[in-house]
C-alpha cells in the first residue's frame, strides 16, 4: 500500500511538473501582436491593462472557431489584431455567429488579410499606407481624432496606419481632409485625380458597425484600419491607452471577458510547437469538414476493431462422452447401387433356410432358385433386378424382412 | 434459490431514458423536423421501446413459429410500405414530381413512424438484452442509446449554428446511469441469481464499481468545475482552457496519474 | 505456457465506446459525451491496477490408477494474497472424464481458498489432468493474466471387469471349470510330487540336492500335473467398431468382456493371449500369473480404433501363436469385412473351439439416430442375420449381442455354453 501511494505521488509531482513546464513554455512565447510578449511589438502592456481594470482576460492560442461554443457572448469581447494569416470559413463562420448571438468584436488590421471577415459586415481595408498633413515626427506617424459615442473623445497616434471603407455603422475615429493613401507604395502622393491616383480627403478609421447594439440587445463590431495602438511601444502614446478603455468599456458596460486571439499570429521558439500542434488539433475537430471526416473516421475505426477484436477463450471443461459415431447407418437410405447386396441377402436366406452350403448352393439351377423362394416378384428381382427404383428396392427389402420368419 | 438481480438494470435504463429527457428539453424541435405537431416526449419513446422489448422477449418462440424471421420481414415491410407510399403519391398528388412527393401524407406518415422505431429502438434493445441476457443485442442497445443524444447534438447545432450547454451535474447523473446500465448487465450476465455461492464475488464486484465509478466521477467533476476551485492566474488564462478542450484536457492530467500507475502496475506485475 | 495477458470483449466494448465518446465530445462540444468518456477511461484504468497476485497452486488427489466407472477426489488448494480481483481456475481434465461433484472450474476472491471435486471415468484409456490454469482477473473483468501450474498427470483407466459376479456364479453345481486341476500324476506343475534317478535330459534345475547329499546319487524332482487352458481373443478394433457413442460401442463392449474374462480366467490359473486386429496386428502371447493380467489390461486400455485390417489375414499372420486345441474368442461386430467366414472357417479347421462374441453394431448406430428404422437398417440386419447363421452352420457359435444386454449377461452365456 505505501509503495502505491509513494509510486501515485511521484506521478502527479510528474505530471504537475510537466504541465507547469508546458505552461511556462506558452506563456514565454513571443511574437508581435502576441499576448505574452513584453518587448515593443508585443501586447503584455495591454493585457496587464485590461486585467487590471478587472476584465477577465483570455489568450486564444489555437482558433477562433472555438467561438463558436462560447456560452456567454454578450459579455465577451473578441478582440483581433493584424492577423498573420486569413481566417478560414469556418472561423469566419464562428465569428459571425458568435456575433449574432451578442458577441463583441474588436478587429484592428492593416494588412488587409481581414476582408474576407470584414466583408460579412460591409466593410474593407483597401490597400496602401494612409498619410496625413496632421502626424507627429513622422509622417508615418499619423494622428487622429477620435470621438466614442459621447463617452470619450481625444486624440489617437497611429503607426502606418490604413484606412477602412465601409457602408453604414458610426464613424468614431477619421481623418482632416488632408490625408491621402499610398496605392502604389513610393511614399509619394500621386496625381490628385478621383478617380486614380492618390487625392486629399476625409479617410475613416474606425467605425462601429452596429452602433445601437444596447438597446437591440445584438451583437456589435468594431473596425479600425490600424492595429499598432495595442502595441506595448503605442499604448502610451497620446489617448490611445484612455481610448482603449473607454472602447472596451463601451462594448462590456458591466465588465466581462476579452479574448484575445494570438491564434493568427505565429509564437516564436518552442512555444511555436505547442500552438501549431494544439492549433492542428483544433482544426481537425472543428473545422465543419473535419468534423464529418473525423467523427465518421473515428466511429468505422473503432467498429472495426471492435469487430474484428478476438475475445479470449472461456475456461471451461469439454467432455466428448456424449459424443456419436455412425459407420453402416452413415447413409440412412438405400441407394442403386444396393441392389447386389439386397440380391446376395435374398439368395443367402434361401440358402442357409435350405441348409445349404455355398457350394451346393451354386450348383442349383434356376429353376429350382425359384421354387425355393417361392414368390415371383423377388425371385424376378433377383434374377434380372435391372432398373429398380430406390422406393422398389425399399418395398423388396421390406418384404424379405417378414419373409422366411 | 436467490436474489434475482434482473431489474436493477432496468432501473437504470429507465433512469438514462429520463436523464436524456430531462438533458434534451429541445427534443420536440428535433420530432417536429419530423412532422409539425409529433410531440411525443423522448421519456414516452423510451418507455414504449420497454414495454414492447419485454412484451417481445415474453411471446418470442410463440411468435418465431407463426412467423419466421419476424425482424427480416418487419424491416421488408417497412421498405414496400415506403415504395408504395412514394407511387401511390407519385401517382395521385398534385403538382410536380417533387412536390407530390415532399407533400406526400403517407410518405410523412412512413417517415413518423420510422422516427417512433428509432426512437423506441435502443430501450427495446436494452429490455430485450437483458432478459434474454444477450450480450450481442446488449451491444446494440448501447449503440442505439449512445445515438439517440449524439442525433439531438447534431441536429441542433446545426439548426443554431452554435452548441447548446449542458449543465454539468445532470450530464454526470446521465453519463452515471448509463454506466449503471452497462455495469449491471455485466451482473446479469455473469451471476443472474445472487446466492451464496457467488454472493461474495457479487459483493466485491459491486464496490469495486462503486468504488471506480465514483472516482470517475471526481475526476469528470474536478474538470467541469476547476475554474471555480483555483484561483485566476494569468498562467492559465488561455481561453481554450474554458472550451472543451481545456476540459478535455484537465480530465486527461487527472487521469495521467492512474493511467501511469496501471502502466507502473503492468509492467511489475509482468515482470 | 508462459503468462498472458489478454483483453476481455468487455474491455475493448469500454475501450472503443470511451473513445469514441471523447472524440466525439470534442468534435460536438458536448459536455456529456465527455463527462462519459472520463468515467469510462477513470473506470476501465483504475481496474487495470489492481489485478490479484500469482497465488501458489498445489493439487492432491485419490489416485491415479482407476477402473471404469470409478470415481477420484480431486483438491486443489490456492494461496494467495488478499486485495481487489478475481480468480478464475481451471483443473484441464481430459475431455473423456466426467465431472460427477463439484466443478473443475471456479471464480474465487484472492487469499487462501481451496476447490473441491470429483470426477468419473466411465471410459478406459489414459487420461490426462492438469495443467491447472489460473486466470487473475481485475475487479470489472476487463482483462486477466493467465499462468500454468504443475505438469499433466496421467491417470489411466483400465477397462470394467465384472469378475467378482462371475466368481459367484462360477461356485454353482454342474460347472467344471478347467483350471488349476492336480491330476495325481506326474506332469508339468507347481507341486511337488516324488523323486526319481536323474537322466541326463533332465534340467539341471529340477536336481535335488538335498538328496544327493544324503544318498549320493543324483535324483530329480518330479512334480504333479495340472491342467491349465489356455484362451485366446481375437480382438476386432477397427474403425468400424466405435460406432455408437464413445462409451457404448461394440469395441468397448469387446473390451469389457476380453477383461472380465481374461481375469477370471488367469486367476484361476490358465493362461489368456490376445490378438488385436485394427490398422494392424499385434500379439500378445499367452500367459498367466497377475503380472500379465495387468500387462493385457494396459494392452486393452491403450487401444484405439482404427485402420480396416480384415479377420482372414489377422488370422493367416496370427495362427502360429494360437496355442493348439485353445479356445478361441473372436470379438467382432462382424460388418464391413468380407473374409469373416474364411477365418473362422481357418479356426475351426486347425481344432479350435470356436466362440463369436458378437456385440450388434447396427443395434449400436441406430440407438444413435435415436431407434428410427431405415431401409440402410434393415439391409444391414439382414445380412448380419444371414452371416450369423452360416456361422453357425459353419460350427462356431456366434453371441449376437444386443446394446440392452451388459457384459454380466454376455458372460454368462458363453460360460453356459461349458
């Protein structure tokens, strides 16, 4: 008994030991736009933010698909920045239905990888770098006003940003009328013509798109062409961080959770393994043609081991004394080729009822056969018995049984 | 002489039968894809699956002699009944073809009543099974009642489009009466009459699945609930750790040490 | 044999439905085929610990040197370790042995247990018992280790004999029996009778030195004559003969009277031989004394049917070892073997008093498709009655033996032909 407690002690010290170590390993991933990363382009800043103001702050590692069984969508907030890769269908799927149940949804981008997401709410990420006469040392450095629904208003800095179209919803954060996008990438304004080129005007920045989700009690999503105000190096600069806040604080009045998806983003090192192989195992099961695939995989797998399995044999005493055997009666019924024997017993009774050895037997001569066995029927059988059937020779055999006593 | 065991796993086929009633309240949505107004509750399905499993069992030989192959030519009738429901349809509805056949009354009739056979199918099976203690019937009685949940899940998810939540205590009662269920039948199977020459491995047996079960049950409780048993700390605030896999995954780091101490056990017992 | 471990249907049942049921679980959410699924796996891995330890099996029994129909007490004791877990036991008996009390097989909780039982062995032949296999079994049967005690031990089974019936009927009136018989002459025996002058063909054994010594003459011991018989069975174990079940069949039957016979006739001093004809002939050459009692009822116990060797040739290979003037037993169902005449026809040429011992074996098969008479039946019959009577006729006399009538009944009859 003390060995199997000692041996069960030694187990959980293991396994806590190495779930510890895959925990430390995950969350000592770095990676821009990832959760846990403390240097300029990692988002810690703002985690320790948000988790300080008392929201419950969650790290997706794997994808947002799991949105999909997420029971208490208005009070989480989905919170998307600059993904790496797109979303898949399925994942665009769950998001949007994660939306439509009340959910919230934060998705800041300016690679343009997010349009096939965004297109679900009418809105795009058009590509080229947006600049404006209104920056801050840089013109890559771009500043805005912002103006949250009468709860905030004030001034963001952004860093390369991008600008968004869209077709309804509030506009909460847009440029002057001097600022101009960089279609083709030289870092210089083109033609100022409308219809090509790059021309001055009003560029939006942010919008929300479903803007009377209170009183609908529906789901809301918000736009914003520029994911580097979350960044560790950008939360602190000008209003961005007080934003932030109040935006988040807007969309969870009475607090809740965020959700923050570093699924898009790719971790570096050995925490790098753990998200692709947990991201793998994800997908498989809940990607909707994985899904069938694998369910049905799993369930024609396991029948046929099941079904082929061997079960052991039962333990248990035979005895064969019951046991039979047939030797002469192996054929029950008689068949053609009987007919000699039935012949040679007819002949044979005749002889021995005579007294008669075999030798003075076959020295009689048919006629005196016949007179011995005094009756036509078998004495003609015995003499030609061609072509008799089964049901003759029974009938035969019969009669000879009662006959001669 | 001796105790006759037989009903404790009925017991915990009814209970089962009631736990999927009482854990699927949306089964009605799932009958009216059926037919609109089918508003038979599961419990109702279940208990006349029962009662007709053990009817069967009763008059079994008596209906073998009058009918031979009573199972093949249920399942050939029900195939004619549905051929000729979709020609008779075809024949005389009204409207093109596919309508004459969507619209069809007796096809929607066939279609009710397969539901009905599906439905009772998994409790006729389990009576059936255990009565005649039948290990290959009991094998497909377990299927059949693992289906009858998996249907509901799929059908509504695909209806919501999202995973309706089960509550966590009624699903451990549910997972526990169909352990019950497979439990005892092993008892009916092995022992069937409890006297005192079996009563000893009987009563051993018992505690030992007593015992097992309820430390099954820990660990699947353990891992529903842990969130509410630690505190938050930022090492675990990965948001997969509040799906099922997180609790997939607790479930599986509480069972890691017994499986290792089966593995430790085996290979010293094989040494 | 060597341990195994080995999975139940069981097992694999919660094997592949846990599995399923945690795949499944995360392919649709759902929080009770998960709350299943670790139940299950909690259940089927806390079972697979605890598995009893290798208890030490030792078995005692009555005795292994049996007769027909005797009963043996076997006691198999278990020492093992107490805790979760069961035992299953099995004592492998030979399938020809009947289980009369108790069973060979036994479910039993760890710790010191004994199992108890008899077993029949109403048939003859060597039979094995043991090896003693042990399954250890963890608490919900899911899988077990099996080991092997002890080594197969052979029991043999010598055929019945009903000798002590004969005895009685053998001290009734107008009964003479050959056998030890002193004929108050001198002849070849055992007793002492006179002395006589030595010859010089007499055996230097048969000197008696006690008379030299005090006559000085050499002189030789003469003994009295007894008059011994000597028997000789030709026994028919073709494969033909085992028709019937496997303990009432004509060979059996066959056996059975050649050993009641043969003790009562080599305890009264004769001497018996046999002839057993099968998918050869082999001899055993008469003589008496219990040692050869003992050596022709191994020779009886070891026979197997087979082969389809005829009586003509058995007895054109045997004749030189048939003592002249001995009487000779033919033990045969007399089917599927043409050359019957011709071999009694031999034996009865050279003098030997001729007795068939016929055991039906038609009579046998159709007690097996339970009495029914078919055409096959009645052609059979036919020609054994034709048979039996040329046999007769030939000089023999021929025991038609049915199934209904036993050894006792048999023996009886032949004895009353005397």
């Amino acid at each position: 008994m003390r060995s199997r407690i000692l041996i069960v002690f030694t187990i959980v010290m293991i396994v806590s030991l190495m779930v510890s170590a895959v925990m430390l390993i995950l969350t000592s991933g770095k990676g821009a736009y990832t959760s846990f990363d403390g240097s300029w382009e990692g988002l810690s800043d703002l985690r320790d933010h948000l988790d300080d103001e008392g929201y419950d702050v969650k790290v997706l590692i794997s994808s947002s698909s799991l949105l999909l069984s997420e029971e208490d969508p208005e009070k989480t907030v989905f919170l998307s920045l600059g993904p790496e890769r797109a979303y898949t269908l399925t994942e665009i799927h769950a998001i949007g239905s994660f939306h439509e149940r009340g959910g919230r949804l934060i998705m800041a981008d300016d690679t343009g990888r997010m349009d096939p997401l965004a297109e679900r709410f009418d809105v795009g990420f058009p590509s080229g770098q947006l600049y404006d006469e209104n920056f801050q040392t840089n013109p890559s450095f771009v500043r805005v006003d912002v103006n949250l629904a009468d709860r905030f208003s004030g001034t963001l800095l952004l860093n390369k940003p991008s600008y968004l179209i869209h077709s309804g919803g509030r506009v909460i954060a847009k440029t002057g009328r001097s600022a101009w996008v960089d279609r083709n990438g030289n870092g210089l304004r083109d033609f100022d013509n409308t219809t090509q080129g790059e021309p001055l005007g009003e560029k939006t920045i942010a919008v929300i798109v479903d803007p009377d989700f209170l009183s609908l009690g529906s789901g809301c999503a918000v736009f914003i062409s520029d994911p580097s105000l979350f960044l560790n190096e950008m939360i602190d600069q000008k209003d961005n961080r007080k934003f932030i806040s109040s935006l988040i604080s807007y969309l969870l009045p009475d607090g809740g959770t965020i959700v923050i998806d570093d699924g898009v983003h790719q971790m570096d090192g050995a925490a790098s393994v753990f998200q692709r192989g947990v991201f793998g195992f994800v997908f498989l099961l809940s990607d909707v043609n994985m899904k069938i695939i694998i369910g049905s995989m799993t369930v024609i797998i396991i029948s046929a081991f099941a079904y082929l399995f061997d079960p052991p044999e039962r333990l248990e005493h035979i005895c064969l004394l019951d046991r039979t055997g047939l030797a002469e009666l192996a054929e029950l019924n008689l068949t053609k080729q009987d007919v000699t024997e039935i012949k040679k017993i007819i002949l044979d009774r005749v002889r021995v009822r005579n007294s008669l050895s075999v030798d003075d037997f076959s020295k009689l001569g048919w006629d005196d056969i016949r007179k011995m066995i005094d009756d036509d029927r078998l004495y003609r059988f015995v003499r030609s018995g061609k072509n008799y059937t089964v049901e003759q020779l029974e009938r035969i055999l019969v009669e000879v049984t009662g006959w001669g006593g | 002489m001796g105790l006759r065991i037989r009903f404790i796993p009925f017991v915990f086929l009814g209970g089962y039968a009631l736990c999927i009633w009482l854990m699927f309240p949306s089964f009605l949505e799932v009958s009216a894809g059926i037919y609109r107004d089918l508003s038979v509750p599961y419990i109702g399905w279940a208990l006349m699956g029962g009662v007709i499993g053990s009817v069967y069992y009763r008059y079994r030989e008596g209906l073998r002699k009058r009918i031979k192959n009573p199972i093949n030519k249920l399942g050939l009738g029900l195939v004619l009944w549905l051929g000729a429901s979709i020609l008779i349809s075809v024949a005389l509805g009204e409207g093109d073809l596919q309508d004459r056949v969507l619209d069809s009354g007796l096809i929607r009739a066939w279609f009710v009543t397969m539901f009905g056979i599906f439905m009772s199918a998994p409790t006729f099976l389990g009576s059936y099974s255990i009565l005649a203690r039948s290990k290959e019937v009991f094998s497909l009685a377990i299927l059949g009642l693992i289906i009858v949940p998996l249907t509901c899940m799929i059908y509504l998810q695909a209806q919501s489009v999202s995973v309706p939540r089960q509550d966590p205590l009624l699903s451990l009662i549910t997972a526990l009466t169909l352990f019950g269920f497979v439990e005892t039948f092993h008892w009916v199977y092995k022992y069937d009459r409890i006297d005192v020459q079996v009563g000893n491995l009987f009563a051993r047996q018992l505690i030992s699945t007593i015992l097992f079960a309820g430390v099954g049950s820990v660990i699947a409780f353990i891992a529903f609930s842990w969130r509410s048993m630690i505190p938050d700390i930022a090492a675990v605030s990965f948001y997969e750790m509040d799906t099922i896999f997180g609790t997939a995954a607790i479930g599986l780091a509480l069972l890691s040490p017994i499986a290792l101490l089966a593995i430790v056990r085996s290979f010293r017992e094989g040494k | 044999m060597g341990r195994v471990s080995v999975f139940s249907r069981k097992a694999m049942g919660y094997g592949a439905a846990t599995l399923a049921l945690f795949i499944l679980s995360l392919v649709l959410s759902s929080g009770l085929f998960l709350m299943m699924s670790l139940i299950g796996m909690a259940v089927i891995l806390l079972s697979l610990s605890f598995i009893p330890r290798k208890p030490e099996v030792t078995r005692s029994m009555d005795s292994d040197l049996i007769h027909e129909g005797d009963e043996v007490d076997v006691e198999l004791r278990v020492q093992g370790k107490g805790g979760l877990g069961q035992v299953e036991i099995l004592d492998r008996l030979s399938p020809t042995l009947r289980i009369q009390n108790g069973n060979n097989h036994a479910f039993l909780s760890p710790g010191e247990r004994s199992v108890r039982y008899t077993f029949g062995s109403p048939l003859r032949g060597y039979h094995d018992i043991g090896p003693t296999h042990v399954r250890r079994w963890d608490p919900l049967w899911f899988w077990y280790r099996e080991d092997e005690y002890g080594e197969k031990k052979r029991i043999t089974t010598f055929p019945e004999r009903t000798s002590a019936d004969m005895r009685r009927m053998l001290k009734g009136p107008n009964k003479q029996r050959p056998g030890d018989m002193h004929l108050r002459r001198v002849g070849p025996g055992k007793e002492f009778y006179s002395i006589r002058d030595y010859v010089t063909t007499d055996p230097f054994h048969t000197i008696n030195w006690k008379a030299y010594a005090r006559t000085r003459k050499l002189q030789v011991n003469q003994y009295e004559a007894e008059s011994v018989t000597d028997l000789m069975f030709i026994l028919d174990s073709r494969m033909v003969t085992r028709a019937g079940t496997l303990i009432e069949n004509p060979l059996e039957r066959s056996i059975r009277f050649c050993a009641s016979l043969a003790d009562l006739y080599l305890t009264t001093s004769n001497r018996v031989g046999l002839i057993n004809y099968s998918s050869s002939v082999t001899v055993l050459k008469p003589e008496g004394g219990t040692n050869h009692l003992t050596k022709l009822l191994h020779t009886l116990t070891d026979i197997t049917p087979s082969g389809y060797h005829t009586l003509g040739a058995t007895v054109n290979y045997s004749l030189a070892y048939i003592p002249p003037d001995s009487r000779v037993f033919v033990l045969s169902p007399l089917s599927e073997d043409p050359t019957i005449k011709e071999g009694i026809k031999k034996l009865l040429a050279r003098g030997h008093n001729v007795v068939i011992v016929s055991p039906s074996g038609v009579e046998f098969e159709r007690s097996v498709i339970e009495g029914m008479i078919t055409p096959r039946y009645l052609l059979k019959k036919l020609s054994r009655i034709n048979l039996i009577e040329d046999l007769r006729s030939m000089g023999a006399r021929v025991l038609d033996w049915p199934p209904e009538k036993d050894v006792l009944w048999a023996v009886q009859e032949v004895l009353s032909w005397d």
